[in-house]
C-alpha cells in the first residue's frame, strides 16, 4: 500500500492535471443517511461549517494507509455484527458537513465539483434531506444536487415529483439505493419500481445512478440484498433511450440523452 510520500506525490499529480481537467466526483453522501441523525448547527466562526452538539471540524490531513490493511480484515469481521455497530463510525464520519468541510477535502483531493446524493425511504426524510443541502450547500456553484425517488409514493407520482425537486432544487441527477429506499428488485413490483423512476428520468432527461450491491447495516431488516446484481439484471434499461436526444448539464458537465 502507498505511503505517505507516494500519496503526496499522486496528489501533485492530479493538481497539475487540473490545469488542464475537472475532476468531478459523482457519488458523494452530503448526511449519513443510514440512522438519520440530521441535527447541526453553525461552527463557531465559520457559516460553512455545520457539526454535530459538542463537536468541531479539523481539516484532513494526508497519511500513510494501513500496510496491513486492518481496514478490511475488521470488515471482515463485522459480517455478524448488529448494525448498531455501526453507528459510531458512521457519526464519526458525518460530525460534520456543508460547504466548508466539503471544500476542504476537495482542496486536498483536487477534486473539485461533487454531485450531493440525498436518499431516504420516506417524502418527509427526503424533504429534511433537500432543504438541509438548500441551505448548507445553496450557495457554492461546484455542488450539483441530487435527488432521490422514496418508498412511500404510487408510481404514477414519480415524474411529477421529480420534476418538484428540479423546481425547488435544481437537482441534475437522481439516485435510487434499492436497499436504503426498500425497493425489492426480486419481485415484479420491485422491477416495475425501478423501471417507473427510469421512466421518470428519462421523461426529465435526468441521469439516473443506481446503487447496487449488498450492504451490511441492513442485514438484520432484510434489505442487504435487495439490488444484487442478478437482481438488478431484470430491469429494462432501454426505458432510458428515446427517439431523440437532447444535452443535460450537471454544471459544466455534459450529459447526452437518446
């Protein structure tokens, strides 16, 4: 595994890179969604920054990785854990966030422009969701927002209701985690789920992302493997090319639709 000094290298590299590129990242959670524990408030000094009671933001700061990878050996070893087990890195991890705390990886990273992806199971938890990111990330042009389809809608809503969240946030781009959201892609209500927010997006002309694979913290619900590939295999995903094509703009990102 790379050291300390290699992985400031690679970073030099990927700076110089940006001279000439953006770098964007598409998959970035602005809150962790799996608990739902959205209570911030402003870091003292700093209108960008929103931490958790008692808590406070410390930049990233750049180190060696673990030769021995006891990161995914303690993976490993949480197969038969409850998902409370998880909780506590999962808040360690999201103390903090908005803008601020954001742009300061990026500044590390050298990547720039972040896609924010919302999920949640239910409209009133998507709802605290967006306007949290409104007013944490509202005002920063290089964050592209997201939306997100819930659970507890008819299908024949979800065109409409996309297309809510385009009016009232400008989202650019969809996601939809089958097992967060609990669409269960091994019945054909599950399929016609999917495919009815494909449909939705297609008729928008919004990019749908769609997070597949197990996942452990739901487990113990049943949910882990609701989007396993040979789940996700079922669906038609020609629902997304039309008869003509047309260009939508995650900020200067280009995505052309057919």
């Amino acid at each position: 595994m790379p050291d300390k000094e290699t992985i400031k290298k690679y970073l030099t590299m990927v700076r110089e890179l940006k001279q000439d590129y953006q770098f964007y990242d598409f998959h970035t959670h602005p809150f962790e969604f799996f608990f739902g524990d959205l209570k911030y408030q402003h870091q003292p000094g700093n209108s960008t920054i929103f931490c958790r009671s008692g808590k406070s933001f410390s930049p990233p700061k750049i180190r060696e990785i673990d030769r021995e990878n006891h990161f995914a050996q303690a993976l490993r070893s949480m197969k038969n854990l409850r998902s409370d087990f998880f909780r506590l890195p999962l808040e360690k991890q999201y103390q903090c966030t908005g803008s601020g705390v954001f742009r300061t990886f990026s500044k590390l990273s050298g990547v720039e422009n972040l896609a924010l992806l919302p999920v949640a199971a239910t409209k009133n938890d998507l709802q605290r969701q967006m306007d949290l990111m409104k007013r944490f990330f509202g005002n920063e042009t290089n964050f592209i927002f997201g939306g997100n389809v819930p659970n507890d809608m008819a299908n024949e809503e979800i065109t409409s209701y996309l297309k809510k969240l385009v009016q009232n946030y400008h989202i650019q781009i969809v996601k939809s985690h089958p097992n967060v959201s609990g669409i269960d892609l091994r019945s054909p209500a599950g399929i016609a789920r999917l495919e009815a927010i494909l449909d939705g997006c297609n008729q928008l002309r919004l990019p749908l992302m769609v997070h597949g694979g197990g996942n452990l913290i739901l487990k113990e619900k049943g949910l882990d493997s609701l989007a396993r590939i040979e789940n996700l295999a079922k669906i038609n995903w020609n629902l997304t090319r039309s008869t003509h094509s047309d260009h939508r703009s995650c900020g200067s990102v280009r995505f052309e639709c057919y």
